[in-house]
C-alpha cells in the first residue's frame, strides 16, 4: 500500500454567523443590495448554504434563487440564478457580477418588479469559519477512504469548499494531496471532476467513496 509522504488532517469546521441589518423585499432592492454588501456576504449566500443545507439536496443551490422562488415566487429568476455555478468563475467577485447580471438582465425583462407579498424579506448575513480539529490524520488511501466515512460532514465542506477560497485554487485539499503526496495524478484527476456545487455534502462524500472504492479495488487486482 503506498504510503504518503505527510500525512493527511482532517479539519472540521463550524460558522459563527453575522447579520448585517440589510434586507430587500423586492427584486430590484436585491440587486441594489448585491452591489454594495461585503464579498463575505456573497459567499455566504453561496457557498456556506452548503454547510447549512449538508445532508439534504436543495432544488435552489444558493439563497437568493431559493429567495426568489419561495418568498417572491418568481421561478423563471430562480431558475436562472440556480444553474449561476460559483466554481466556474474565478473569484467572489465575478461572481457577484454574474449574479447582478442576471438579476438586472430579468427586470429588463418585467414590467413589474417581482416583490414579497405573504413571504419573508431577503436578509443580507455573512459568516467566519472557524477551524475544528477532529483528530484525524491519515497516511494511505485506505486509511483516507476509512477517515472519510466517518468523519463529521464539516469537513467535508472545509475541504472541498473553504479550501479553494482560502488557498485561491481550483481544487479541494483532497486532490491537491492525493496529487502532491500520494502521487496519484489519475485519482486526483478523479477528485477534481466532482463538482462541489452539484448535489449536498453528504452525496459528495459518497462520490468520493465510490472514487476511492474503484482505485482500492484496482490496485487489489
């Protein structure tokens, strides 16, 4: 069994969670909005909804388009705003760009602006991820598939989300160390094709699972 040359660490991760007092309640306020809150604000809306939402798939990946087709009811803009993939743009910035792009592109559209009417206005927060340390340390691949199974699914999210934001690169910390030390480019490869916006924490870690299943079982051959 190959043999890592550092070890892996598990890293776990919980949200301390900051309301900025600003709230639309229509769809032009919204973008207003987007424009002018904090880069943390958009990538809470975005990215840590997946830490809120871990084990169950939402229909609308983000809060704004579960915003707009469950308080304002407008699911043409929902829609629209579901399939805006955060990790296809580089940076938080573009993709607050493409998120107002889409919004004021819609209005253009409306000739009346979509707007709450028995619902719950829009309330702008953003977060700090605090590290957790879970004890987890692991030197090949079955003793990865092993700690992955069972470990929290915050940590899941630490290292296929937080990593790529906190390092600046376009992968997770899984693929990045599967690559670097245990000098496995194909598996890597494999990590890296799974894309974090598509499905819940949980249904990633079984696709991780099953990448790891078909190497395990490959190298066993």
């Amino acid at each position: 069994m190959r043999k890592a040359d550092q070890p892996f660490c598990f890293t776990g991760s919980s949200e301390l969670r900051e309301i900025l007092g600003k709230e639309a309640e229509d769809e032009k306020r919204l973008v207003e909005l987007l424009e002018e809150v904090p880069l943390g604000s958009i990538y809470y809306h975005t990215h840590t909804y997946f830490l809120r939402h871990s084990h169950v798939e939402q229909l609308y990946p983000n809060d704004f388009a579960q915003w707009v087709a469950m308080e304002v009811r407008d699911h043409v803009l929902a829609e629209r705003l579901a399939v805006v993939d955060p990790f296809e743009l580089q940076g938080l910035e573009p993709l607050r760009e493409e998120l107002i792009s889409v919004i004021d592109d819609h209005l253009s559209r409306t000739p009346i602006v979509p707007r709450v009417i028995f619902g719950k206005t829009f309330n702008f927060n953003q977060s700090r991820i605090l590290e957790v340390p879970t004890g987890l340390e692991v030197w090949t691949l079955q003793e990865f598939r092993s700690a992955l199974s069972e470990v929290d699914v915050s940590a899941i999210y630490y290292h296929m989300f937080e990593a790529r934001y906190r390092l600046g690169r376009q992968e997770s910390d899984f693929s990045a160390w599967i690559e670097e030390s245990l000098e496995m480019p194909e598996l890597a490869a494999k990590f890296r094709a799974i894309n974090p916006y598509r499905g819940s924490l949980e249904r990633h870690r079984s696709a991780l699972l099953t990448v790891c299943d078909e190497y395990l079982v490959k190298g066993s051959d």
